[in-house]
C-alpha cells in the first residue's frame, strides 16, 4: 500500500540524487537505507520484550490455525467426483454392445 512521508528540502534531493544515480526508486533507497540500519546498528541495540515476543508468537500462531481451517474448509467445500467418473477412472470405458 503506498504511502507518504514528509522529508525536508535536504534529504529529498539526497534521495533523489541517489535514486537518479542507482537507477532506482526513492522508495528503494529508504528501503535498502532502514535495511542497512536493522543489520548494523539497530539489532545491536535491540532488546525484545518477553511480553512482546511472547505475543507476537501467539498472534504467529493463531493465524496459522486460521489458515490451516480455511484450507481443510475449501478442501471439504470441494465437490468430489461423480459415480460414473470414478468407474470410468478406475475401470476404464465399458463397452456394453459387446457381450461376454
């Protein structure tokens, strides 16, 4: 979903200078820049809450379950095949002219 983000005069024509010199967008330079952040500085200095993460989990969690019903429920809304297509698949065609 896209979004705004108000930046002063400076940093725009940074972003835009870099993004011209990459051949890329300026959404891409912010966010290769908060990439760079997270692996260099920001997980040195991050401490998880217990509380959080034991939320995050639970949330993590709850909605795998969700998934997991809404496949079994579309795989049981699913009609099966019909009587003559399983003995057409497990028998093959019968011709009734021919008797035995």
């Amino acid at each position: 979903m896209p979004s705004s983000v108000t930046v002063d005069d400076e940093l725009r024509k940074k972003l835009k200078k870099l993004a011209a010199e990459m051949d890329t967008t300026q959404g891409e330079i912010i966010l290769r820049a908060v990439s760079l952040y997270e692996k260099e500085i920001g997980r040195e200095r991050y401490s998880a809450n217990p509380k959080a993460r034991k939320a995050i989990k639970a949330a993590v969690r709850k909605r795998e379950k969700i998934q997991w019903r809404k496949e079994i429920r579309t795989a049981l809304q699913t009609p099966g095949p019909q009587i003559e297509e399983m003995r057409i698949s497990n028998w093959g065609e019968v011709n009734e002219d021919k008797s035995g």
